[in-house]
C-alpha cells in the first residue's frame, strides 16, 4: 500500500492564484492545467491543476508564482478527491 502524502511520490494538486495566468504557459508550470475565473465585481483567479512528480517539483511552481508576483491564494492535495471521483 503507497501512502499519498509521502514527498517524494506523484501528487495531484490545485493551486489557486490571484491574477490571470495565461493557458499558453501551461508547459512552464509543469504541464498543469490552467483555468481561469472572474466573477462580478470580483479580482480574477487562475486555477493550476495537475499531477507534480513530488514535492520538488511542487516547490519549483510556487517559486515560478513567487517569482510573477502572483498573490497565492491556496494549494490543495487533491489525490483523495480524484480518487472518490473515479470510485462513484
């Protein structure tokens, strides 16, 4: 049995940030999945999904957000939601 929140195996997370981030600079971030939001009266929020090989590789797009003085707004670990998804 493998242990999801192990730091040195593959992890599924969502980032959240404020700002737009572009979809074209998905390879950049690692080949994660980016959308974007904007509701009424509201600052605009770009979502990053996707599977990082392990907490290196995590590290490396939150310093590549850090470093477009993107403001962070969340990271989640999302393999036990993918998860439940794929068993319903």
């Amino acid at each position: 049995m493998t242990n999801s929140n192990r730091p040195d195996e593959p992890s599924n997370y969502r980032i959240k940030v404020s700002g737009k981030v572009k979809q074209s600079w998905s390879e950049w971030f690692n080949g994660m999945a980016i959308e974007f939001e904007m509701a009424a009266g509201e600052n605009p929020v770009s979502t990053l999904t996707g599977l990082l090989a392990d907490q290196s590789a995590l590290f490396g797009v939150l310093n590549k957000i850090r470093n477009l003085g993107l403001k962070l707004l969340s990271v989640e670990q999302i393999n036990r939601e993918l998860k439940k998804e794929k068993d319903e």
